[in-house]
C-alpha cells in the first residue's frame, strides 16, 4: 500500500471517529423540555395566588402554599438554567466536533488530489473563523439571572448558528461538486442541507414585549432550528464517509 493511501485510510478513519461522535455533541432536545420551566413558574405563581387569600381564612395553610409556590417558582428558573446550559453547551459541542470533522476532509482531499482542494481549503478558513469561538455555557446560563440578559443569549444562540451553517454550506458546495464529478452515483446536493433560519432578534424582542407570549415560539425556534441541522447533518456526515470510502477502493 503506498503512503498517500495509508495516510487517506487514516485519515478517513478520523473522520468515521468524528462522525460517530455526534452521537454525542449533537444534541437534539426533546421539543417540550424548554417550556416545562415555564410550566413550573406558571404553576408556583397560581398557588402563590391562592395563597395568598388562603392567609385571611386559615393562616397556616396560606404560609404552607406560599412556602410550595416559591419553591415551584424556583424549581422552574432552576430547570430554565439547565436548559440555556445545554444550549449553548450543544452549540460549542457541535461547532467543536464539526470543524475537527470538515479540517480531516480538507486533508483527505488534498491527500486524494481533489481538483478542488485548495477552494475547500480556503472555504475552511472562513468556517473556521465562525467556529473558534466558544461560549461558556456555564456563565452565560448564570447571567440570564440578569434582567434581559437572556435576550442576549437567544440573539447568539440563532446568529451562530445561522452563520456556521452558511459558512458550512459553501464549504460542502465545494466538496459535493468534486464528488460527484469522481463518483457518478453520487447525488447529494447542497439545497438539501439544513441551514438555520436567520431570524430577527430586535423583531422577535418587540413581539414579545407586545404580545408577552411570543417568546413561547422563540424558545421553540432556539430548539427546533439546531435539531433539524443536526438531523440533516447527520444524514450528510454518512453519505461523505460512503463516498470517499468508494473513492478509495478504487485507488
């Protein structure tokens, strides 16, 4: 076996490595989870309520509902704190692991001699320049206990999301045009990624101050809108490793 294809072998083993991984980073969260705070917040709010007439008829009644009520309350801004953690911890996660996966498919290219190397090479670049900043999900989950941070962090957590996968979509443009130039059978096209809607977070602000429900659908969209990409992703990540697995038993 000649070096460029031990080195091709390893290197798409990595990348099998990487792949198997997002069994892991990718997080899809499960849709309910992120209103279940609100849930807790609503219920601990109405027993605070009663509890509060329940004082004027039986007082030790109305405190034992005030004491209930504030810990529900608490329960629930608890909860909302593990879910911003897991957020933004799934956003480092993936942003992580698929920078690792897309630099190994950048060198397997150029191992392989892709006519196109040097575009994936350069388009690399620019997702790296998207990927390499990591965000603490420990301290931003903290400091949504500051009035509006959080709008803050729901403004990240979309933006990041929509340029990585914009930057992520040219860079599989490049790659699904070598391979199906290489591989015949190849069909994949780029229209059938999921990309991240780029949604308005000034907009999205007002309707919720308006309307006070609205932030219900943006917490929705801050769940669903990764958990397609990841869904999508998922389905891309397997058909490249069958592709250049191809590739390289023909060699």
């Amino acid at each position: 076996m000649s070096y460029e294809k031990e080195r091709a072998e390893a290197l798409l083993r990595r990348a099998e490595e990487l792949v198997e991984e997002s069994r892991k980073t990718d997080y899809r969260m499960n849709i309910v989870i992120p209103f279940i705070p609100t849930i807790f917040i609503v219920i601990g709010a109405i027993i605070l309520f009663i509890g509060l007439f329940t004082l004027f008829i039986e007082f030790q009644a109305g405190i034992s509902m005030l004491g209930t009520g504030f810990a529900i309350i608490i329960i629930g801004f608890i909860i909302n704190l593990y879910v911003i953690y897991k957020w933004v911890e799934r956003r480092n996660e993936h942003f992580r692991r698929t920078l690792s996966l897309f630099e190994t498919i950048a060198e397997l290219a150029e191992v392989l001699k892709f006519r196109r190397s040097y575009a994936i090479k350069s388009r690399l670049n620019e997702f790296r320049e998207v990927n390499s900043r990591m965000r603490s999900a420990l301290a931003n989950a903290i400091l949504t206990i500051v009035p509006f941070y959080v709008y803050y962090v729901y403004h990240f957590l979309n933006k990041d999301f929509v340029s990585h996968s914009e930057k992520e979509k040219l860079l599989l443009i490049e790659i699904f045009d070598e391979l199906r130039e290489r591989l015949p059978g190849f069909t994949r096209r780029v229209e059938e990624f999921a990309t991240v809607p780029d949604r308005s977070t000034f907009l999205y602000i007002i309707l919720t101050i308006v309307t006070g429900f609205f932030i219900l659908y943006w917490v929705y969209t801050l769940t669903k809108d990764p958990n397609k990409h990841f869904e999508s992703h998922g389905i891309i990540e397997r058909e490249l490793i069958a592709a250049f697995r191809e590739i390289l038993t023909k060699l």
